[in-house]
C-alpha cells in the first residue's frame, strides 16, 4: 500500500530521475491499478497534488487534478513534468502540503507558466497554467526537484505559519 510520508522523510529531499518506459513501480504489476492508488491516495487527503516522490518513488511523475482546474480538471498523473516559460508577473498565495500537515503558508511564485509533460500514453503534451492550478504544477515540480515549500519562503514567515 502506498502512503504519504511526512517532511523530511528522506525521499523529500532528493532530486528524482527522469521516468523511462522501462520503468516500473515496485508492488505494481499494473500501471494503471498504481495510478488508480495514487489518485485515490491524494483524494483521500484532499490533495490537488501529489508527487512521486512525497510517496517514496523518486521518479519524475506527480498526480495532479481539481474541479476548478482549466486544464487538469480531471485528476490524471503526469510523467516527467517540465515548466518551458514563466511569466514575469508573480503572484503570493497560500499553500498546503500533504507531507506537512496542517502548515499553511504564503509562498510567492510566477502567476503563469507554459508546461509540458507525457500522459500515460506517453503522448507528449503542452499546456498554459494560471491560477492555482499553474501555483500546484510548480509546487509539485519543486518536489521532483527536492525542493519542499518550506525553502521558498523566508524563515520568519515559516516560522509564523507554525505558529498557526
Ligand atoms: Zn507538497
């Protein structure tokens, strides 16, 4: 079974590989029975993402997906996601993150970005984000990157949104 570990569980830290067609998921026969999982998984804790490696995989892939979402409306996993364009504008906004529970923070980060990624399929995609949905595709990617939310903000805003 596959769970979400908390920060800083080692996995959190490290930078994932690129995700190959040769790759597999240990546990998993299925592709698809793992992806099911894994979105359930998010759904469960009421995440609109959840990345590879916040489940101990240190692949290039996260699940994304919300209602209000433009482009991910329906909740899908992405492999070896890419931001190609930000925009200068930036935009500050609240976060969560399923490995730090109840931690809210405000985190600054470009509002729009141009991304590409491969489906399942292995069909490679591109797409423009905004809004919340383009502030999750970039906290997810940190993850991959072994960049947790807590390094993009300043010490005294985390250590206030601790506080509560
Ligand atoms: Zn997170």
């Amino acid at each position: 079974m596959i769970q979400v570990f908390q920060y800083p569980h080692e996995t959190l830290l490290q930078t994932s590989t690129p995700w190959t067609q040769d790759d597999s998921i240990a546990g998993y026969d299925d592709k698809e029975k793992f992806e099911t999982d894994m979105i359930k998984l998010m759904l469960e804790e009421r995440g609109m993402g959840l990345a590879a490696n916040q489940i101990g995989i240190t692949k290039r892939f996260f699940a994304i997906g919300h209602e209000t979402f433009d482009t991910f409306q329906k909740h899908a996993i992405i492999w070896n996601p890419q931001v190609i364009n930000f925009s200068e504008e930036k935009v500050i906004d609240v976060e969560g993150c399923l490995s730090f529970k109840d931690i809210f923070v405000k985190v600054e980060r470009p509002k729009k970005i141009e991304v590409q990624y491969e489906t399942t399929q292995g069909k490679t995609e591109f797409a423009k984000l905004n809004g919340m949905e383009s502030k999750c595709f970039q906290h997810e990617l940190d993850h991959l990157d072994g960049i947790t939310f807590n390094k993009r903000v300043s010490k005294l805003r985390w250590q206030m949104a601790n506080k509560g």
